[in-house]
C-alpha cells in the first residue's frame, strides 16, 4: 500500500462537508419513503467524517476497512432501492468505494479494490436470472457500467500517484534544502570563529608583548630586592619572592597568549593514527595517575594512514583526554577512545571519538566551546579547545560534541574528531597554516 496522504485525513474540511451535502440531495429523491434507503446513506455519511480516524488508528489495516464497508453499504443501497437491485438507478454509488480505494492505494491493488467492487455488483445477475430473461443489450450495459469502474479508478489512481510522486519530490528537495542549509551555518560559524581567532590573535600578541616589558621590570626588581634584603628581612623577602612567582605565573600566561596568536605551519604525513593516540593515552594516564579512570579502545582492524603533524595531533588528543581526566574527578570513571574508518560529505577518512563518564557538557556550551576564554573550570583561560579546534582546521578535519541520543542512559562529554584519509597528493610532505600554541599553551584545558 503506498503512503497514505495523513494529513489530508486528519479532521474533517469543507471537502467533507461539501459531499456530505451532495449525499444528503440523494435522500429527497426516489424512493423517498424507503427508510432503509435513509439509513444506509446517514451511515455512508459517518463514514464519510471518520474516515480519517479509522486510518489514523489503524494505519494498517484502516484503509482496507474503509472500501470494504463502502461495498458493503453500495450493495445493501441497491439491494433497498430497486425491484431488481442489478437495475437501480443508484449502481453509480459503486465509484465511491472504487475511488476510496484508488486514492488510499497502488495501481495494481486498486485493480484487485475496483474487480471486487464490480463482481459485487454483478452478483445480482444471480437473483436476476432467477427470474428474468437477461437479453445482449442487458449485458452490453452491465459490461460498460463495469468497464467505467475501472476507467474511472485507473484516472483517479493515476492522478494520486502523479500527487504521491510529486509530494515525495518536493520531500527530498526540502531535505536536501535544510542539509544545505545546515552545512551552511556551520560553515557561517566557522568563518565567524575564524575571524574572531584572527582578531583575537592580534589582540593578544599586541597586549602580550605590551604586558611582558613590565613583567619584566617587576621580576627583576623583586628578585634584586629578595637578594638586597637576604636574611634581615625575612618577611619582606618572602613578600619577594611571591612578587617573583607570581610574575613567572604572569609571564607563563603571556607565553601562552603569543603562542595562540603566533601562526604555526603543520607538517602533515601520512601516518598511522592509532601510535599517535595510544601515545597521547598513555601520556596523560602516566601523569594522572592519582585518578582511577578505566580507558577502554575500540579501534577497526586495518585503518588506513592519515596525513598527520605528529606533534600537533598529539597535542590535541592530549587536551581532550585531559578534559575528560579532569571531568571525571577525584571519583575517576570509564573512558571509551574509539577509532573507526568513515565517510564524511564523501571523504574517507577515520573518526576517532572520546567519550568520558562525566557530567557532560551543558546544552548552552555546546556551541560555544570551541571559542577561546570558553571554560567551565577555575583554572586556565579557556584556549585549549579552540586551539583543538584550529589544530583539527590544519588537518582538513574537524571536531565536534556529539550529542547522546534521546533515551541514552550514559551520560557525559563525547568528543568526534574527523581526520580524511591519505590520498595520491598527500604522499609528499603538505604544510598547511594554522594558529596554534605552543606545549603550554596546548595543554590549557576547558
């Protein structure tokens, strides 16, 4: 059965009601008197408005229900409203059923509706024959009257389909239109991202190196006056050496910022993704070891080579396992690394996911945090996605969260980083320009 046009037979319209009225001109005409006459068209007409209902509730099987009981009201209307039913002047009501059923279904069950319909109506040739003479003309008649069943169903069948076909042409139009669309405001977020990155660059490489001259100047001054001082002081020597600390903290954090807006180059080569990951794994559980975290990798046999900064990449497989590290806390939880093999817009590639058992990421961050000075921690400014993301722009990929599905009992952050796959122009050495830090600043986390 083809798809059924739902909305149209959701509610009564004007249609309805409209053919409603041209059902009721039949009760004031011969036989008036015939209450039975009445009763059978007041039925067609519930039928008639809660025709939608009955496909509603029974999408299966409604339709079905529908023309059968249509017939069976045709048959009993012919059967009350002549001394030979085969001779009513009501047999048109037979193109009611017939048309339900073109209109709900195929060409070919149509056909199988409309030869139903017309063997019904043929079977008062039965009680007809019993007691009358059917002469050629008699049949010629009834032979026309059955072929116009069928004309009218195939035109009306045909009419639908063309509809259907239409409906479902325009339906792959306006999802290919909203895809479109899609790509093109992430592509607009990207560009406004980019810009920001850009000017943001520029800003901070200009206060950086404003910021570090006094910086400078104070460091030194603490550190002349910590050694000026020496033990008669102690307290003013210790208030030094914090003036001190402090500011290698201060200039560890410009350091940070010209890094960010200082353009790096990524060398890409083709190389083996999995050695890169497992290294950047190990790396940070090496460090955190404090946390009882239970990493589990999922990664396809004979994944192929990936132009890759092996530095850089590892860098930002290090920034989003420290994330989840640091997401997890003092509790720890589990990790799944996954590495699988994957088309995105028709590049083969491979896509590696991160997903930690933390608290996950909220829903208004989603699409913020992959901008700098994005953080949801007390410490670090909020470089290392963004950094992440600009890293992954080098490599031709990207990175984005992946939403959990409706009804996913697990919960947490889950990372999708997309590298496309080695091909005959990456087998040379591909440099490609990319704003990103250096190891300190790489490592500041969201």
């Amino acid at each position: 059965m083809d798809v059924i046009d739902k909305a149209r037979r959701a509610g009564i319209n004007w249609l309805d009601l409209l053919w409603l009225g041209f059902l009721a001109g039949l009760a004031f005409l011969p036989p008036v008197t015939e209450y039975h006459k009445l009763a059978i068209l007041l039925v067609f007409g519930a039928l008639q408005l809660t025709e939608g209902w009955i496909v509603s509730k029974l999408p299966k099987r409604g339709t079905s229900y529908v023309v059968v009981l249509k017939i069976v009201l045709a048959m009993l209307l012919l059967d009350h409203t002549g001394e030979v039913s085969i001779n009513s002047t009501y047999w048109p009501i037979y193109f009611l059923p017939i048309m339900t059923a073109a209109e709900y279904f195929g060409p070919w069950p149509t056909l199988a509706w409309t030869a139903l319909a017309a063997t019904s109506y043929c079977s008062y040739l039965i009680p007809a024959l019993q007691e009358y003479e059917i002469t050629a003309e008699a049949y010629e008649l009834l032979a026309i009257r059955v072929l116009f069943f069928f004309l009218a169903a195939m035109v009306v069948n045909r009419f639908v389909v063309e509809i259907r076909r239409q409906t479902r042409k325009y339906q792959q139009l306006a999802e290919t239109l909203a895809e479109t669309n899609l790509k093109l405001e992430q592509a607009q977020a990207e560009a406004r991202r980019s810009e920001r990155l850009a000017a943001l660059g520029q800003l901070s490489a200009g206060l950086a190196h404003e910021i570090r001259n006094p910086l400078g100047v104070i460091k030194g001054s603490a550190e002349m006056l910590g050694q000026k001082l020496g033990q008669s002081d102690p307290l003013a020597t210790e208030l030094a050496g914090y003036i001190s600390s402090e500011t290698n903290r201060l200039s560890d954090l410009v350091t940070r910022f010209l890094n960010f807006a200082r353009p790096l180059q990524a060398d890409l080569i083709p190389q083996s993704l999995i050695v890169v990951l497992d290294r950047a794994l190990s790396d940070v559980a090496s460090v955190r070891k404090d946390l009882p975290v239970q990493v589990e990798k999922h990664y396809d046999e004979n994944l192929p080579d990936v132009p890759l900064d092996e530095s850089l990449s590892e860098q930002a497989f290090v920034n989003i396992v420290q994330n989840a590290y640091d997401a997890m806390g003092p509790a720890g939880g589990r990790l799944q690394v996954r590495a699988e093999r994957t088309q995105s817009d028709g590049i083969d590639g491979i896509q590696v996911q991160i997903c930690d058992s933390g608290p996950g990421i909220a829903p208004e961050l989603r699409e913020q945090i992959f901008n700098p000075f994005v953080t949801t921690k007390k410490t670090g400014v909020g470089l290392g996605l963004s950094i992440v993301s600009k890293i992954m722009d080098g490599h031709h990929g990207f990175i984005r969260v992946q939403l959990r599905a409706e009804g996913d009992a697990q919960t947490g952050a889950c990372f999708v980083m997309f590298f496309p796959a080695a091909n005959e122009d990456s087998t040379n050495r591909m440099v490609a320009p990319l704003i990103a830090s250096g190891s300190a600043g790489m490592r500041d986390r969201l």
